[in-house]
C-alpha cells in the first residue's frame, strides 16, 4: 500500500503545475460571466466580442506592470481614460477603477504563483504588509464612491506624479545575487541539493533559512541566494498604509509605494518585486470586492453586478493572465531599468493631462 503524498510533495506538485491552475481560471471565470452574470437581455455574439481590441493592449500593460513590480491599473487606469474613448466612449470613473481592479486581481494574482515558483516570495513579510494594510484599502475604496470626478482625477495625478518619482529613484536593476554575496557556497542548489537550506513550510522547490540573529537566506530555483533582514518594518507600514488609501481608491498605488520601502529597508531587489506582487494582488482582490457590492453600503453610486462591464472583463482577465505568467520570464533575462525610465515618463505626461482635465473640470 503506497504511503499519502505529505503537504511538501503537494505544494510542490501544486506549484509545478500552476500554469494549469492559472489558465484555468480565468476560463471558469469567463464561462461564469457568460452564463450566470446579469447583462443585457439581447446579449449575443456581437455583444460578447464587441471590445477584443483590448486583449493585446492588457497582454502588454500586465507583462510591463508585472516585470517591474508595480500595480496593473497604473496603465489600465489611464489607458481607460485617455485610449479607450477614442475606440469607444467615456467610462465613469468608478467603473474604470473597477474593470481595473478587477483585470489586476487575475494578473497579479497569476504572477504572484510564478514569483512564488522561483521561490521569490517572503511570506512572513507579505501577511504582516497585506494584514496592516486592509483597513486603508477598504476606506479608499469606499472614499471612492463619493468624491466629485475632478477631485478623483486630481487624485489619481498625484498618485502617478508618486509613482513616476518613486521610480526614476529605485534601483531595480537585476544584478546577480551571488556576486553580491560571494562567501556563499557557489555549489548551492534549488533543485534539492546538500547545499540547500531545508524548509518544510517553504513553497516550491527553492529554500529559505532564518539565524536567530533574524538574517535570511533565501535560495530561488535558480540557485541564486540572497542573505537580508526583515528589519524596517515601521517604514513599510507607512508607505504600504498610504499605498493602500490610493490603491482602493484609484486601483494601484500600494505596489508603487511600497516597493521603495522594501528596497530602502534592503530588501533584495528581487525578493522585493516577489513579495509586493502578493500584497498588490490580495489587496487588489479586496479592493475589487469593495467596489462591485460597497457602494450600497454608504449611499454612493449604485455600484453591482449587474453595472459591470463583462463583455470588457471576459477580454482583459485572460490578457493579464497570461501577462502575468510571462513577467517573472521577461523579469530574469531582462534589465527592467529601460522599462522602468519609460513607465516613469508614461506616468508623468499622464499625470500632466489629469490635473489639466481636473482644473477644466472644477
């Protein structure tokens, strides 16, 4: 009689074949969406494949917003506003944040399980950001539901004049976490090595050891080791509590703030973008539920299934989906500092455009 796989193999197995779990979803997702959701009484074909167009520009923002670490709706949100009306027409605000909130969860969430597959993620840092950062993405979002469209838009430039700065600062270059580190054994291993650190409770094949004087030593699959302290956790608190108000809010701004205190508290930079995709993804997820069923809650705007756009969702989930699982491949092979300067650039003309829009609009 053959012995029960024990929780180690299961999680391993679970992560090997993660890629399964992940495209499955966003197909039990869009097979929900089209048989149980509420949409208009003469939805048909055209109805469901109105807005395609928006799969490659969502493959491309996820892919980009995942390399380096960032919130998804930093792109969507804008995208939304400024692109969208030109193929369409003007969204409300609330109904931006929304689809964007919603498109991020599923990326995000998609490239928080490869990040934890390249064994990229420190968990006990990510459930303490994620716990002390849930009661200020609540409020923003529900903040959300009752200030004038030009104070959002206002809003949501400051936010993106942060993120630019924040940025054009971090280091998030890709060096080699070995030459960093040369005193440790080169021969180290992910794949179940004598040299590896063992254990039980780590997910996927990489492993992780703490010393009682609190360093860490984490191996990724790779074979790459990083060696840090989990020390600086007041400064993370206020930037991922101030992240949190925006990221309800307008859907990102956690991930933008909350990455530079990971790298000022000399966290690995790797190691960093692993561990703010968890916090980004479970408080966009959050941030998602508030916004489809909260607005009843405080008499704001009538926000519920049934005003969500899903012939947009069915197209953007699968787009940043896949976006996701592609980031942590784009992320090893490929210095991000381009791509971050280009963002940053992005962000601010953008920025430039939402307080012209917001003055006009007052």
């Amino acid at each position: 009689m053959s012995e029960a796989p024990d929780a180690s193999t299961l999680k391993r197995t679970f992560l090997k074949y993660q890629h399964v779990l992940v495209f499955a979803a966003p197909v039990l997702f869009i097979l929900g969406v089209v048989f149980a959701a509420p949409t208009p009484a003469d939805a048909g074909t055209s109805y469901w494949l109105e807005y395609w167009w928006l799969f490659p520009f969502f493959i491309l923002g996820a892919t980009i917003v995942n390399t380096v670490g960032i919130s998804g709706s930093a792109l969507f949100v804008p995208f939304l506003i400024f692109i969208f009306p030109v193929f369409a027409f003007p969204l409300e605000p609330e109904t931006i944040v929304k689809i964007g909130l919603i498109s991020e969860s599923f990326g995000l969430s998609s490239s928080a399980l490869a990040f934890i597959q390249y064994g990229l993620v420190d968990r006990r840092l990510a459930l303490t950001l994620v716990g002390g950062s849930v009661p200020f993405v609540i409020g923003g979002a529900l903040l959300s539901f009752v200030i004038p469209e030009p104070i959002f838009q206002f809003l949501l430039g400051v936010a993106l004049v942060v993120a630019a700065y924040l940025l054009f600062k971090a280091d998030l270059s890709h060096e080699e976490p070995d030459d960093a580190h040369a005193d440790v054994d080169a021969e180290v291993s992910a794949d179940g090595g004598t040299h590896l650190p063992d254990d039980d409770d780590k997910l996927g094949p990489a492993g992780v050891t703490v010393t009682d004087d609190g360093t860490v030593t984490r191996v990724d699959r790779d074979g790459n080791t990083f060696r840090y302290k989990r020390s600086g956790y007041l400064e993370r608190f206020g930037n991922y509590s101030i992240g949190g108000v925006f990221q309800g809010l307008a859907g990102f701004g956690i991930g933008e703030l909350g990455i530079i205190s990971m790298l000022r508290s000399e966290i690995p930079v790797k190691v960093a973008i692993g561990t703010n995709h968890i916090v980004v993804a479970l408080t966009a997820v959050l941030a998602s539920l508030v916004h489809v069923f909260g607005g009843g809650l405080i008499g704001g705007h009538a926000m519920d299934l049934a005003s969500t756009p899903w012939n947009m969702v069915v197209w953007t989930v699968p787009a940043t989906v896949t976006g996701g699982q592609i980031a942590p491949y784009v992320a090893s092979r490929l210095d991000t500092d381009v791509i971050k300067k280009g963002v940053g650039v992005l962000f601010a003309a953008i920025s430039v455009a939402l307080f012209l829009i917001s003055v006009g609009g007052l």
